[in-house]
C-alpha cells in the first residue's frame, strides 16, 4: 500500500525511538520542529509517487512479486530501471536538497544481490527466500530504511576485532535458537530519527578474525537498547533559511546494546567473505544514487543564479564574464550527471541474483566529480551573486517601520523585479551555499557515500587498463599476444594488468538497456518538478 506524506508523518507515531535532540529526550518524532525538515523532505518521496504526471517515474512493478511499489524499494530488473531510478533521484532532490529515501533502494538491491551470493557458496536459497520475504514487507507497508553502515570506528590503524573498545563496531555479541543479540556503534546514520527501520550492514571487508563484526540484519527503529544521539534536519525555525527550514536531513549516532534480532530478519552473521561484496555493491549503488542527488542541488543553483544575475540587473547572455560563470556550473552539473547516465546504460546483470548493477567505473568517476566540484558549484553560485547574498539585512529588518521603506528602495536593482523577490532570491542562494545548510551539502558532497579516496580506489580497481596497455602494445607492433603461441609464452608475454570492463565491447553492450521512462515524461519535469 503506497503511502502519502501525511500518512508516513503519521506512521511514526507507532514507534517510540529513544532519540536524543540538543541534549532533550524527543517526545514525538513526528512533532518534534527540529526533525520537520527531514520529515518534509522524505514526504516528498511519498507524494510524488501518488501524482499522475510522476508515476511513470516513481512507480515500478517488483518482478518477484508482481506489486507496484516505489522506485526507491525496487529490485532493479534492468538498465532502464537505473535510469528511471537517477533521474527520479534528481527530480527529489529538485525539490528538496536531498530526498535521503533513495538509500532505502541502494542498500535494499546490495543486501538482495549478496543473499543470492550467500546461497549460492552455501547451496541453498534460505538467505535469498528470507530476504526477499523482508523485501515484500517493507515494499507493502512503504517503509522508509535508514542505513546503519558506517561505524564509530575507534584506532583506524586497527581491524575491528582489535580495538580497545569493541562497541567502536557494531558485532555478534550472543547467538542462541531464537536469534542474534548486537552490540556497538553506528557513527553516521542519515535520517534515523523518522525512519520505520534499520538496516544494519558491515562498514568494511572484514577478515575471518573479524567475524563477529560481519552482521546484516533489519531492526526496528525503536527496538530495546537503541538509543540515537541527532542533530536537527536544516535550520527548523530560521527566518532566513528559505530553503532549510522547510528540507534538511537529521543524521544521527546510534547506540546499540544488547538489541535482539530474530533469525528472520538476519540476512547474514559471521559469514566475513561477503562482506566486501555487500561493501562494494552498496558503494556503487549509492555513488550512483548520490550523481542524481546532487543534480537535482545543481539545478537549484542554475536556477537561483540565473534569477540573481537578472535581478541585479544583468543578462548573462549579454555579460561575458557572467555566460561564462553559468555555463562552467551547467557543464559540472551535467558532466558528473552524463557519468550516471553511463552507468545506467551499462550496467551490468548480476550473474547469481539477475539483478542489475551500474557501472562501478563510472559510477564512482561521476560521485568523484561532484565531490571535488561541489565547491566550484558554489563558488559559482557565489560569483553571479554578487555579496548582497551575505550582507543583507536580517529578514526582521523586512518589516520594520524605521528602515522597511529606505531598504526597499535603495537595495532594489532591476526596476522589473520588485525588493522582495530580489532579497529572497538572495537569502535562498546564502541558505544553499553560505550558511551552515551550505557547508553541510559540501561536506555530504565530500565524504558521503565515502571519501574521494575510496572512489580513487575503486575506480583504479575496475578500470580496464589492461586493455589500454594491450591497445599501444599492437599499436607498437610489438606483437606481445599475436606471437606468442605456448601458454607458458602466452603468460610470460601477458601485459601487467589483464583487468577488462563488462559490457564496452559494442555499442549495445553484453545487456539489453530496457526502457527508461524517463525520456517519455512532460518536459515540465525535467525544468522543476512542479
């Protein structure tokens, strides 16, 4: 059953997580000022579902089950559906910053592509069946699932099971016939006060010392001994945050002790190999995801920088210096944009769960890209601006007796756009990109989803240089593989790297793309999303 906005605010009620706000215990999530943004902010996920013009986009039917469901709970059967799913993202995240459900959908399409690896190793489709049974819940209730991945950490110089304290981790502290109990911490976890549940999964490839540290399992919000330690979502009450005190996104440290899961909702325990796999198919997932995100935010800033620039009288078509600044943060925008449209299209099947996987490559050079950028866009933004956008009287200022008129007069530039649009514009460009919502989509931007390190890594790992090598080897007319003709020879010849990426040998590729709807929706959605 999908849910509205109204509806998923009201599904909170029937939980009663032990949530800590500036130091209060929070009585009522659901009414609690300091959540409403993120509130509103994932509601939008629930809305849009239900608006006719965006249910081609929204909506998929789950192969395994037949149902419609939300894009962002569904099993991608193709790579249309990794297209539909990016730019789905985007058209939230135009409306709100950041839609923070779409980690729902990444983590739900590792968990389903590990459980088929787990049984396959095992020979069996337990892990699969179990999965898949927790995935038709959530997808029936329209659940929204905050990712518990990222833990406290402790020495990063030592592995899990060497740390002085243990809870640094979260890990398998009692097995027994009924299920697993869980203890440790959960440093970074977005949105986790106004989620329904928790998907705990392992932070990092683990080693078999590692073992009790390898968990994935589901568990609700406010099950016993779970104890969340957040930070508002935006700037809730605000007058000047145009934007944040309406979206923003709570993130939370949360405390596990002693918390019981039953064997049905453990996807895996102990079992350290898959770990990295799980790791590395979320990673892309969610890098892929994060490309959409970020675009839908760099149309905010097209969009305000264009209206800035013309309510202070200039026309960028006519300003060479101010073409130039729009054009460089469409081309960011786009660019790290256009890697998400190659990873969509090719996109790999995976071979045990038949589900589809983007591109890691590109994946991770696209999350790279808007990374490193995400700075640029906003000195960007900052440049057509102009300084009134962090000089400006405060908005007390805008209805004061003594100074309202004199203001409205003397800050006015273009005489078509009255002061009022004028300094909203500008107090909506200060709350994205000068204020401390705009040094918070830096740093998610920077390290969200891991650190630019970590996508440097995966990028190199999955490259085809080995390919490239054999490429200038036959151009050198060398011969390395054509005159070699024993397989000692064949080896001894082999260039250093032998890596080859799936799917770039044709145009179509291995895999047949499917349809994305993206292409047949209303050009109104590609401009706003109203």
């Amino acid at each position: 059953m999908l849910m509205s906005a109204n509806e998923y605010r009201e599904s909170l009620r029937s939980y009663k997580p032990s949530v800590y706000l500036n130091g209060q215990l929070v009585q009522s999530v659901a009414d609690e000022p300091g959540f409403a943004p993120g509130i509103n902010a994932i509601g939008v996920t629930y809305d849009y579902a239900l608006r006719e013009e965006f249910k081609p986009l929204m909506l998929a039917t789950e192969q395994s089950s037949g149902k419609t469901v939300n894009r962002l709970l569904h099993i991608n059967q193709s790579a249309g559906d990794l297209l539909n799913k990016l730019e789905a993202v985007r058209l939230l995240c135009q409306e709100t910053g950041c839609a923070q459900r779409y980690l729902s959908h990444d983590a739900l399409n590792a968990i389903y592509q590990v459980a088929a690896q787990i049984d396959d190793a095992k020979g069996t489709t337990e892990n699969s069946a179990k999965f898949l049974a927790y995935l038709h819940e959530v997808q029936e209730r329209d659940l929204t699932l905050g990712i518990a991945m990222t833990d406290a950490k402790g020495d990063r110089s030592k592995r899990p099971h060497q740390q002085a304290n243990l809870d640094s981790y979260v890990h398998v502290v009692e097995r027994n016939a009924k299920g697993i109990v869980i203890s440790g911490t959960k440093a970074i976890v977005t949105g986790a006060p106004y989620v329904h549940e928790l998907l705990v999964m392992p932070g990092r490839n683990m080693t078999a010392a590692d073992a009790a540290f390898a968990v994935c399992c589901a568990v609700p919000i406010d099950a016993p001994g779970i104890t969340m330690v957040a930070r508002p979502a935006g700037r809730p009450g605000e007058k000047a945050a145009i934007f944040s005190n309406r979206y923003g996104q709570s993130t939370a440290v949360v405390m596990f002790d002693n918390v019981f899961v039953p064997w049905e909702k453990v996807f895996f325990a102990d079992e350290w190999e898959h770990s990295g796999t799980l790791t590395h198919s979320y990673a892309t997932h969610h890098r892929h995801s994060c490309i959409g995100a970020r675009a839908g935010f760099g149309d905010l800033l097209i969009g305000a920088g264009a209206l800035m620039c013309e309510a202070n009288g200039f026309n960028p078509a006519d300003e060479s210096h101010l073409r130039e600044q729009m054009v460089e943060l469409i081309k960011i925008t786009e660019g790290f944009y256009a890697c998400g449209v190659a990873a969509s299209v090719y996109a790999t099947q995976d071979p045990l769960s038949k589900s589809f996987m983007p591109d890691a490559v590109y994946s991770n050079i696209g999350k790279l890209l808007l990374a490193t950028q995400i700075y640029d866009m906003q000195r960007i933004a900052h440049y057509v601006s102009g300084g009134l956008i962090v000089a400006l009287p405060g908005p007390d200022e805008d209805h004061n007796p003594a100074t309202a008129a004199n203001l409205a007069d003397v800050l006015r530039a273009n005489p078509a756009i009255p002061y009022d649009k004028r300094i909203e514009t500008a107090r909506f460009i200060e709350d994205l990109t000068a204020s401390y919502q705009g040094g918070w989509y830096s740093v998610i931007s920077l390290h969200g989803g891991g650190s630019p390190e970590a996508m440097k890594r995966e990028i190199y790992r999955n490259y085809p240089i080995g390919d490239k090598v054999a490429l200038v080897e036959r151009l050198l007319n060398r011969g390395v593989l054509a005159n070699a003709s024993s397989p000692a020879e064949i080896e001894a010849e082999r260039p250093i790297t032998q890596n080859t990426q799936a799917g770039k040998c044709c145009d179509q590729g291995c895999t047949v793309p499917g349809t994305a709807i993206m292409v047949d929706l209303p050009q109104t959605i590609k401009k706003s999303g109203e």
